[in-house]
C-alpha cells in the first residue's frame, strides 16, 4: 500500500527538526507522508523522490510536494555515482525489494549521505495491492542485516527502525541529543558506550579521538592543566577533569604555530612556569616535532616521555630530568 505506518514518525519528525540538512531523498514516495512531513519541518529544504509505480505521482500530487520526482526502481540508483544527499528515508519500502537489491542499495548509500533512514514491518506478509504489483512484501529483514554499519536499531510493536550513519557523518554526535534519548540514550557517546563493540563502526575521527583521550587520561592525573598541541584541530580538549591549554597560547586562545625553535622553548617553559603538567602533541600536529626540531631536542633531553604512539605523543613536564653528565656520575 502506498501508505506507511506511524511508528516512529515522532522520532524521525524530531531528527529533522534539529538538524540542518539541505538535501533529503524519500525512496518509495507512495503518497508523499515524508515529503510533507518534511515540507512542514524544512520549508525550504530540496526534496527528492524515487517512486516506482506511476500512477502514484498523479494520484498523491507528488510533483507539488517534491521537488524531484524519479519514476524508477530504486536499485538503478546504483547507476548514479556521483549524487549525494545529506538524509535518505526508506519508509516501509525496503520490504518490496528484492533482499540483493536492498542489501546493495544501502551499501551505496553509506557513501552518498549523512543519515539512512530505514522502517520497515516485521512478519507482515503483503501480496499486491489494487492491481500494484510493487506493493508485494519479497524479503524479509531484521538487525542482522544492518550487521557491519554504525547503526541505532530499535523495535517497537511490529515495526523496526534502523538509523544508519553514512559516511559523510563525521562525529561522534551524529544523531541530536534529544533523538538519541527518545530511544534510551543520553546521547550517542552513551549508545557507544553501553556496548564497547559498537565503537568499531563509529567514524574513524571518532576512534582515534576515544583512542587518545583514553592515553591522555592515563597519563595526566585529574585536575592537571597541560599543553595541547593540535593546531585547534581536534575535540581532545573537551574533558571536564582536565583543563588543555592551546599552543601557541595567548590568553587561553590559540596563537598560531612558533616563529622558530626558540619561540617553541620559550612559551612551554613559561606555560611550564604557569603550572602546566604536561604537553601532549596529537596527530594534526605530529609534524612539529620533525620541523621545530631543536624544541623536539630540547623536550627529549629535559622532560620524560610518558608516551609515544602513531597520534599522540606526550611529554611529562612536571620535573626537569638530571643533565646527562650527571645521570652518568650517579
């Protein structure tokens, strides 16, 4: 049937609402329940639709609702390569398709968009209808199949949703607070973190950030205020026990890069003076310790390093290490 049904419509509603996408594909239109739904939400937001039967686009008026109609199947949207779109609804419509071309459908679109909606019945058997052969159930799907995707799954009553992160999502917040506690979760970091498995499938910026604040953690105590140096290009800085300064800093702002070796020694021994435990270089700005060469010799020679990895290396500057002579005469 070209209608849907009201489950977790209130969810996907609210999704919308607090995100700022620009472009959304509505696959299995049918009357055009998400286009509107949409339209209410976004006013000017592109809406595209793929739409299989016809008769539909005339009979639902679908063409004053979205602003693309594609009468098609939707798995000759594996033809397409070079379109994206910020969302995808799949709405009580992959049921219809047939379980490969389902299963590949996805798979392309993990690549081409931020956020894959996917509802779908359970054990609801549907041949065609009115003469609509498309509306026939062909495969059955379950979480099993969403197996390999960072993926929020629920169930409610006989229908399932399956919130799928595509790849152009890089965060680990990529569904809005308030939608992630509809569904049983502070937020995502808690949805991760109720099943560590999950964090394998999260976006790899996201891995190698938990990566790094779990070394940073073990290496600088609670209540320390130390010296990151990532040219302001990660989240490392957001931990509530510890305080991360920039470098260069003035004012508790990031300065830009040092003019030379000397201008490096002379702001971390004055932020070292400021009480600064430590300094930690993460993976933006690795390539400091090739180039400013003389500070890297000067932190190695005078400082411990209490860690040193492929993204993250950090230096203990809470005690100066003995001169090597003197190391030598002991």
């Amino acid at each position: 049937m070209p209608f849907s049904a009201t489950d977790f419509d209130a969810e996907i509603e609210l999704y919308f609402r607090l995100t700022q996408h620009d472009c959304v594909l509505d696959i299995g239109a049918g009357e055009g329940k998400y286009g509107t739904m949409l339209r209410r939400v976004r006013p000017t937001i592109k809406l595209c639709a793929i739409e299989t039967d016809a008769s539909y686009v005339e009979e639902y008026k679908l063409r004053d609702i979205y602003d693309e109609i594609r009468v098609m199947d939707a798995e000759d949207l594996l033809d397409d390569l070079d379109h994206s779109f910020d969302a995808v609804i799949i709405g009580d419509c992959i049921e219809h398709m047939r379980k490969s071309a389902g299963v590949d459908l996805l798979n392309f679109l993990v690549y081409r968009t931020k956020l894959i909606a996917v509802k779908f019945p359970l054990q609801m058997r549907q041949d065609s209808w009115e003469g609509h052969k498309s509306e026939a159930h062909l495969s059955v799907w379950s979480e099993h199949d969403f197996r390999g995707m960072d993926v929020l799954f629920t169930q409610r009553n006989y229908m399932c949703l399956a919130l799928v992160r595509g790849y152009l999502n890089q965060t680990m917040e990529w569904i809005p607070p308030l939608v992630a506690q509809r569904f049983g979760y502070a937020n995502m970091a808690d949805f991760y973190v109720r099943e560590p498995a999950r964090l394998s499938l999260a976006d790899s910026e996201s891995r190698r950030e938990d990566c790094c604040l779990s070394k940073i953690r073990s290496a600088i105590p609670p209540g320390a205020t130390y010296i990151l140096v990532d040219e302001a290009q990660t989240r490392l800085g957001c931990d509530r026990e510890r305080t991360a300064l920039p470098f260069l800093e003035n004012s508790g702002e990031y300065w830009g890069r040092p003019i030379d070796d000397q201008h490096a020694i002379s702001e971390v021994e004055r932020m070292r003076q400021r009480d600064c435990s430590h300094v930690v270089f993460a993976w933006p700005a690795l390539w400091w310790l090739q180039t400013y060469s003389a500070f890297n010799l000067h932190l190695r020679s005078n400082y411990r390093c209490s860690f040193e990895g492929e993204f993250l290396v950090v230096f203990d500057l809470r005690r100066r290490m003995l001169a090597s002579a003197e190391r030598i005469s002991e």
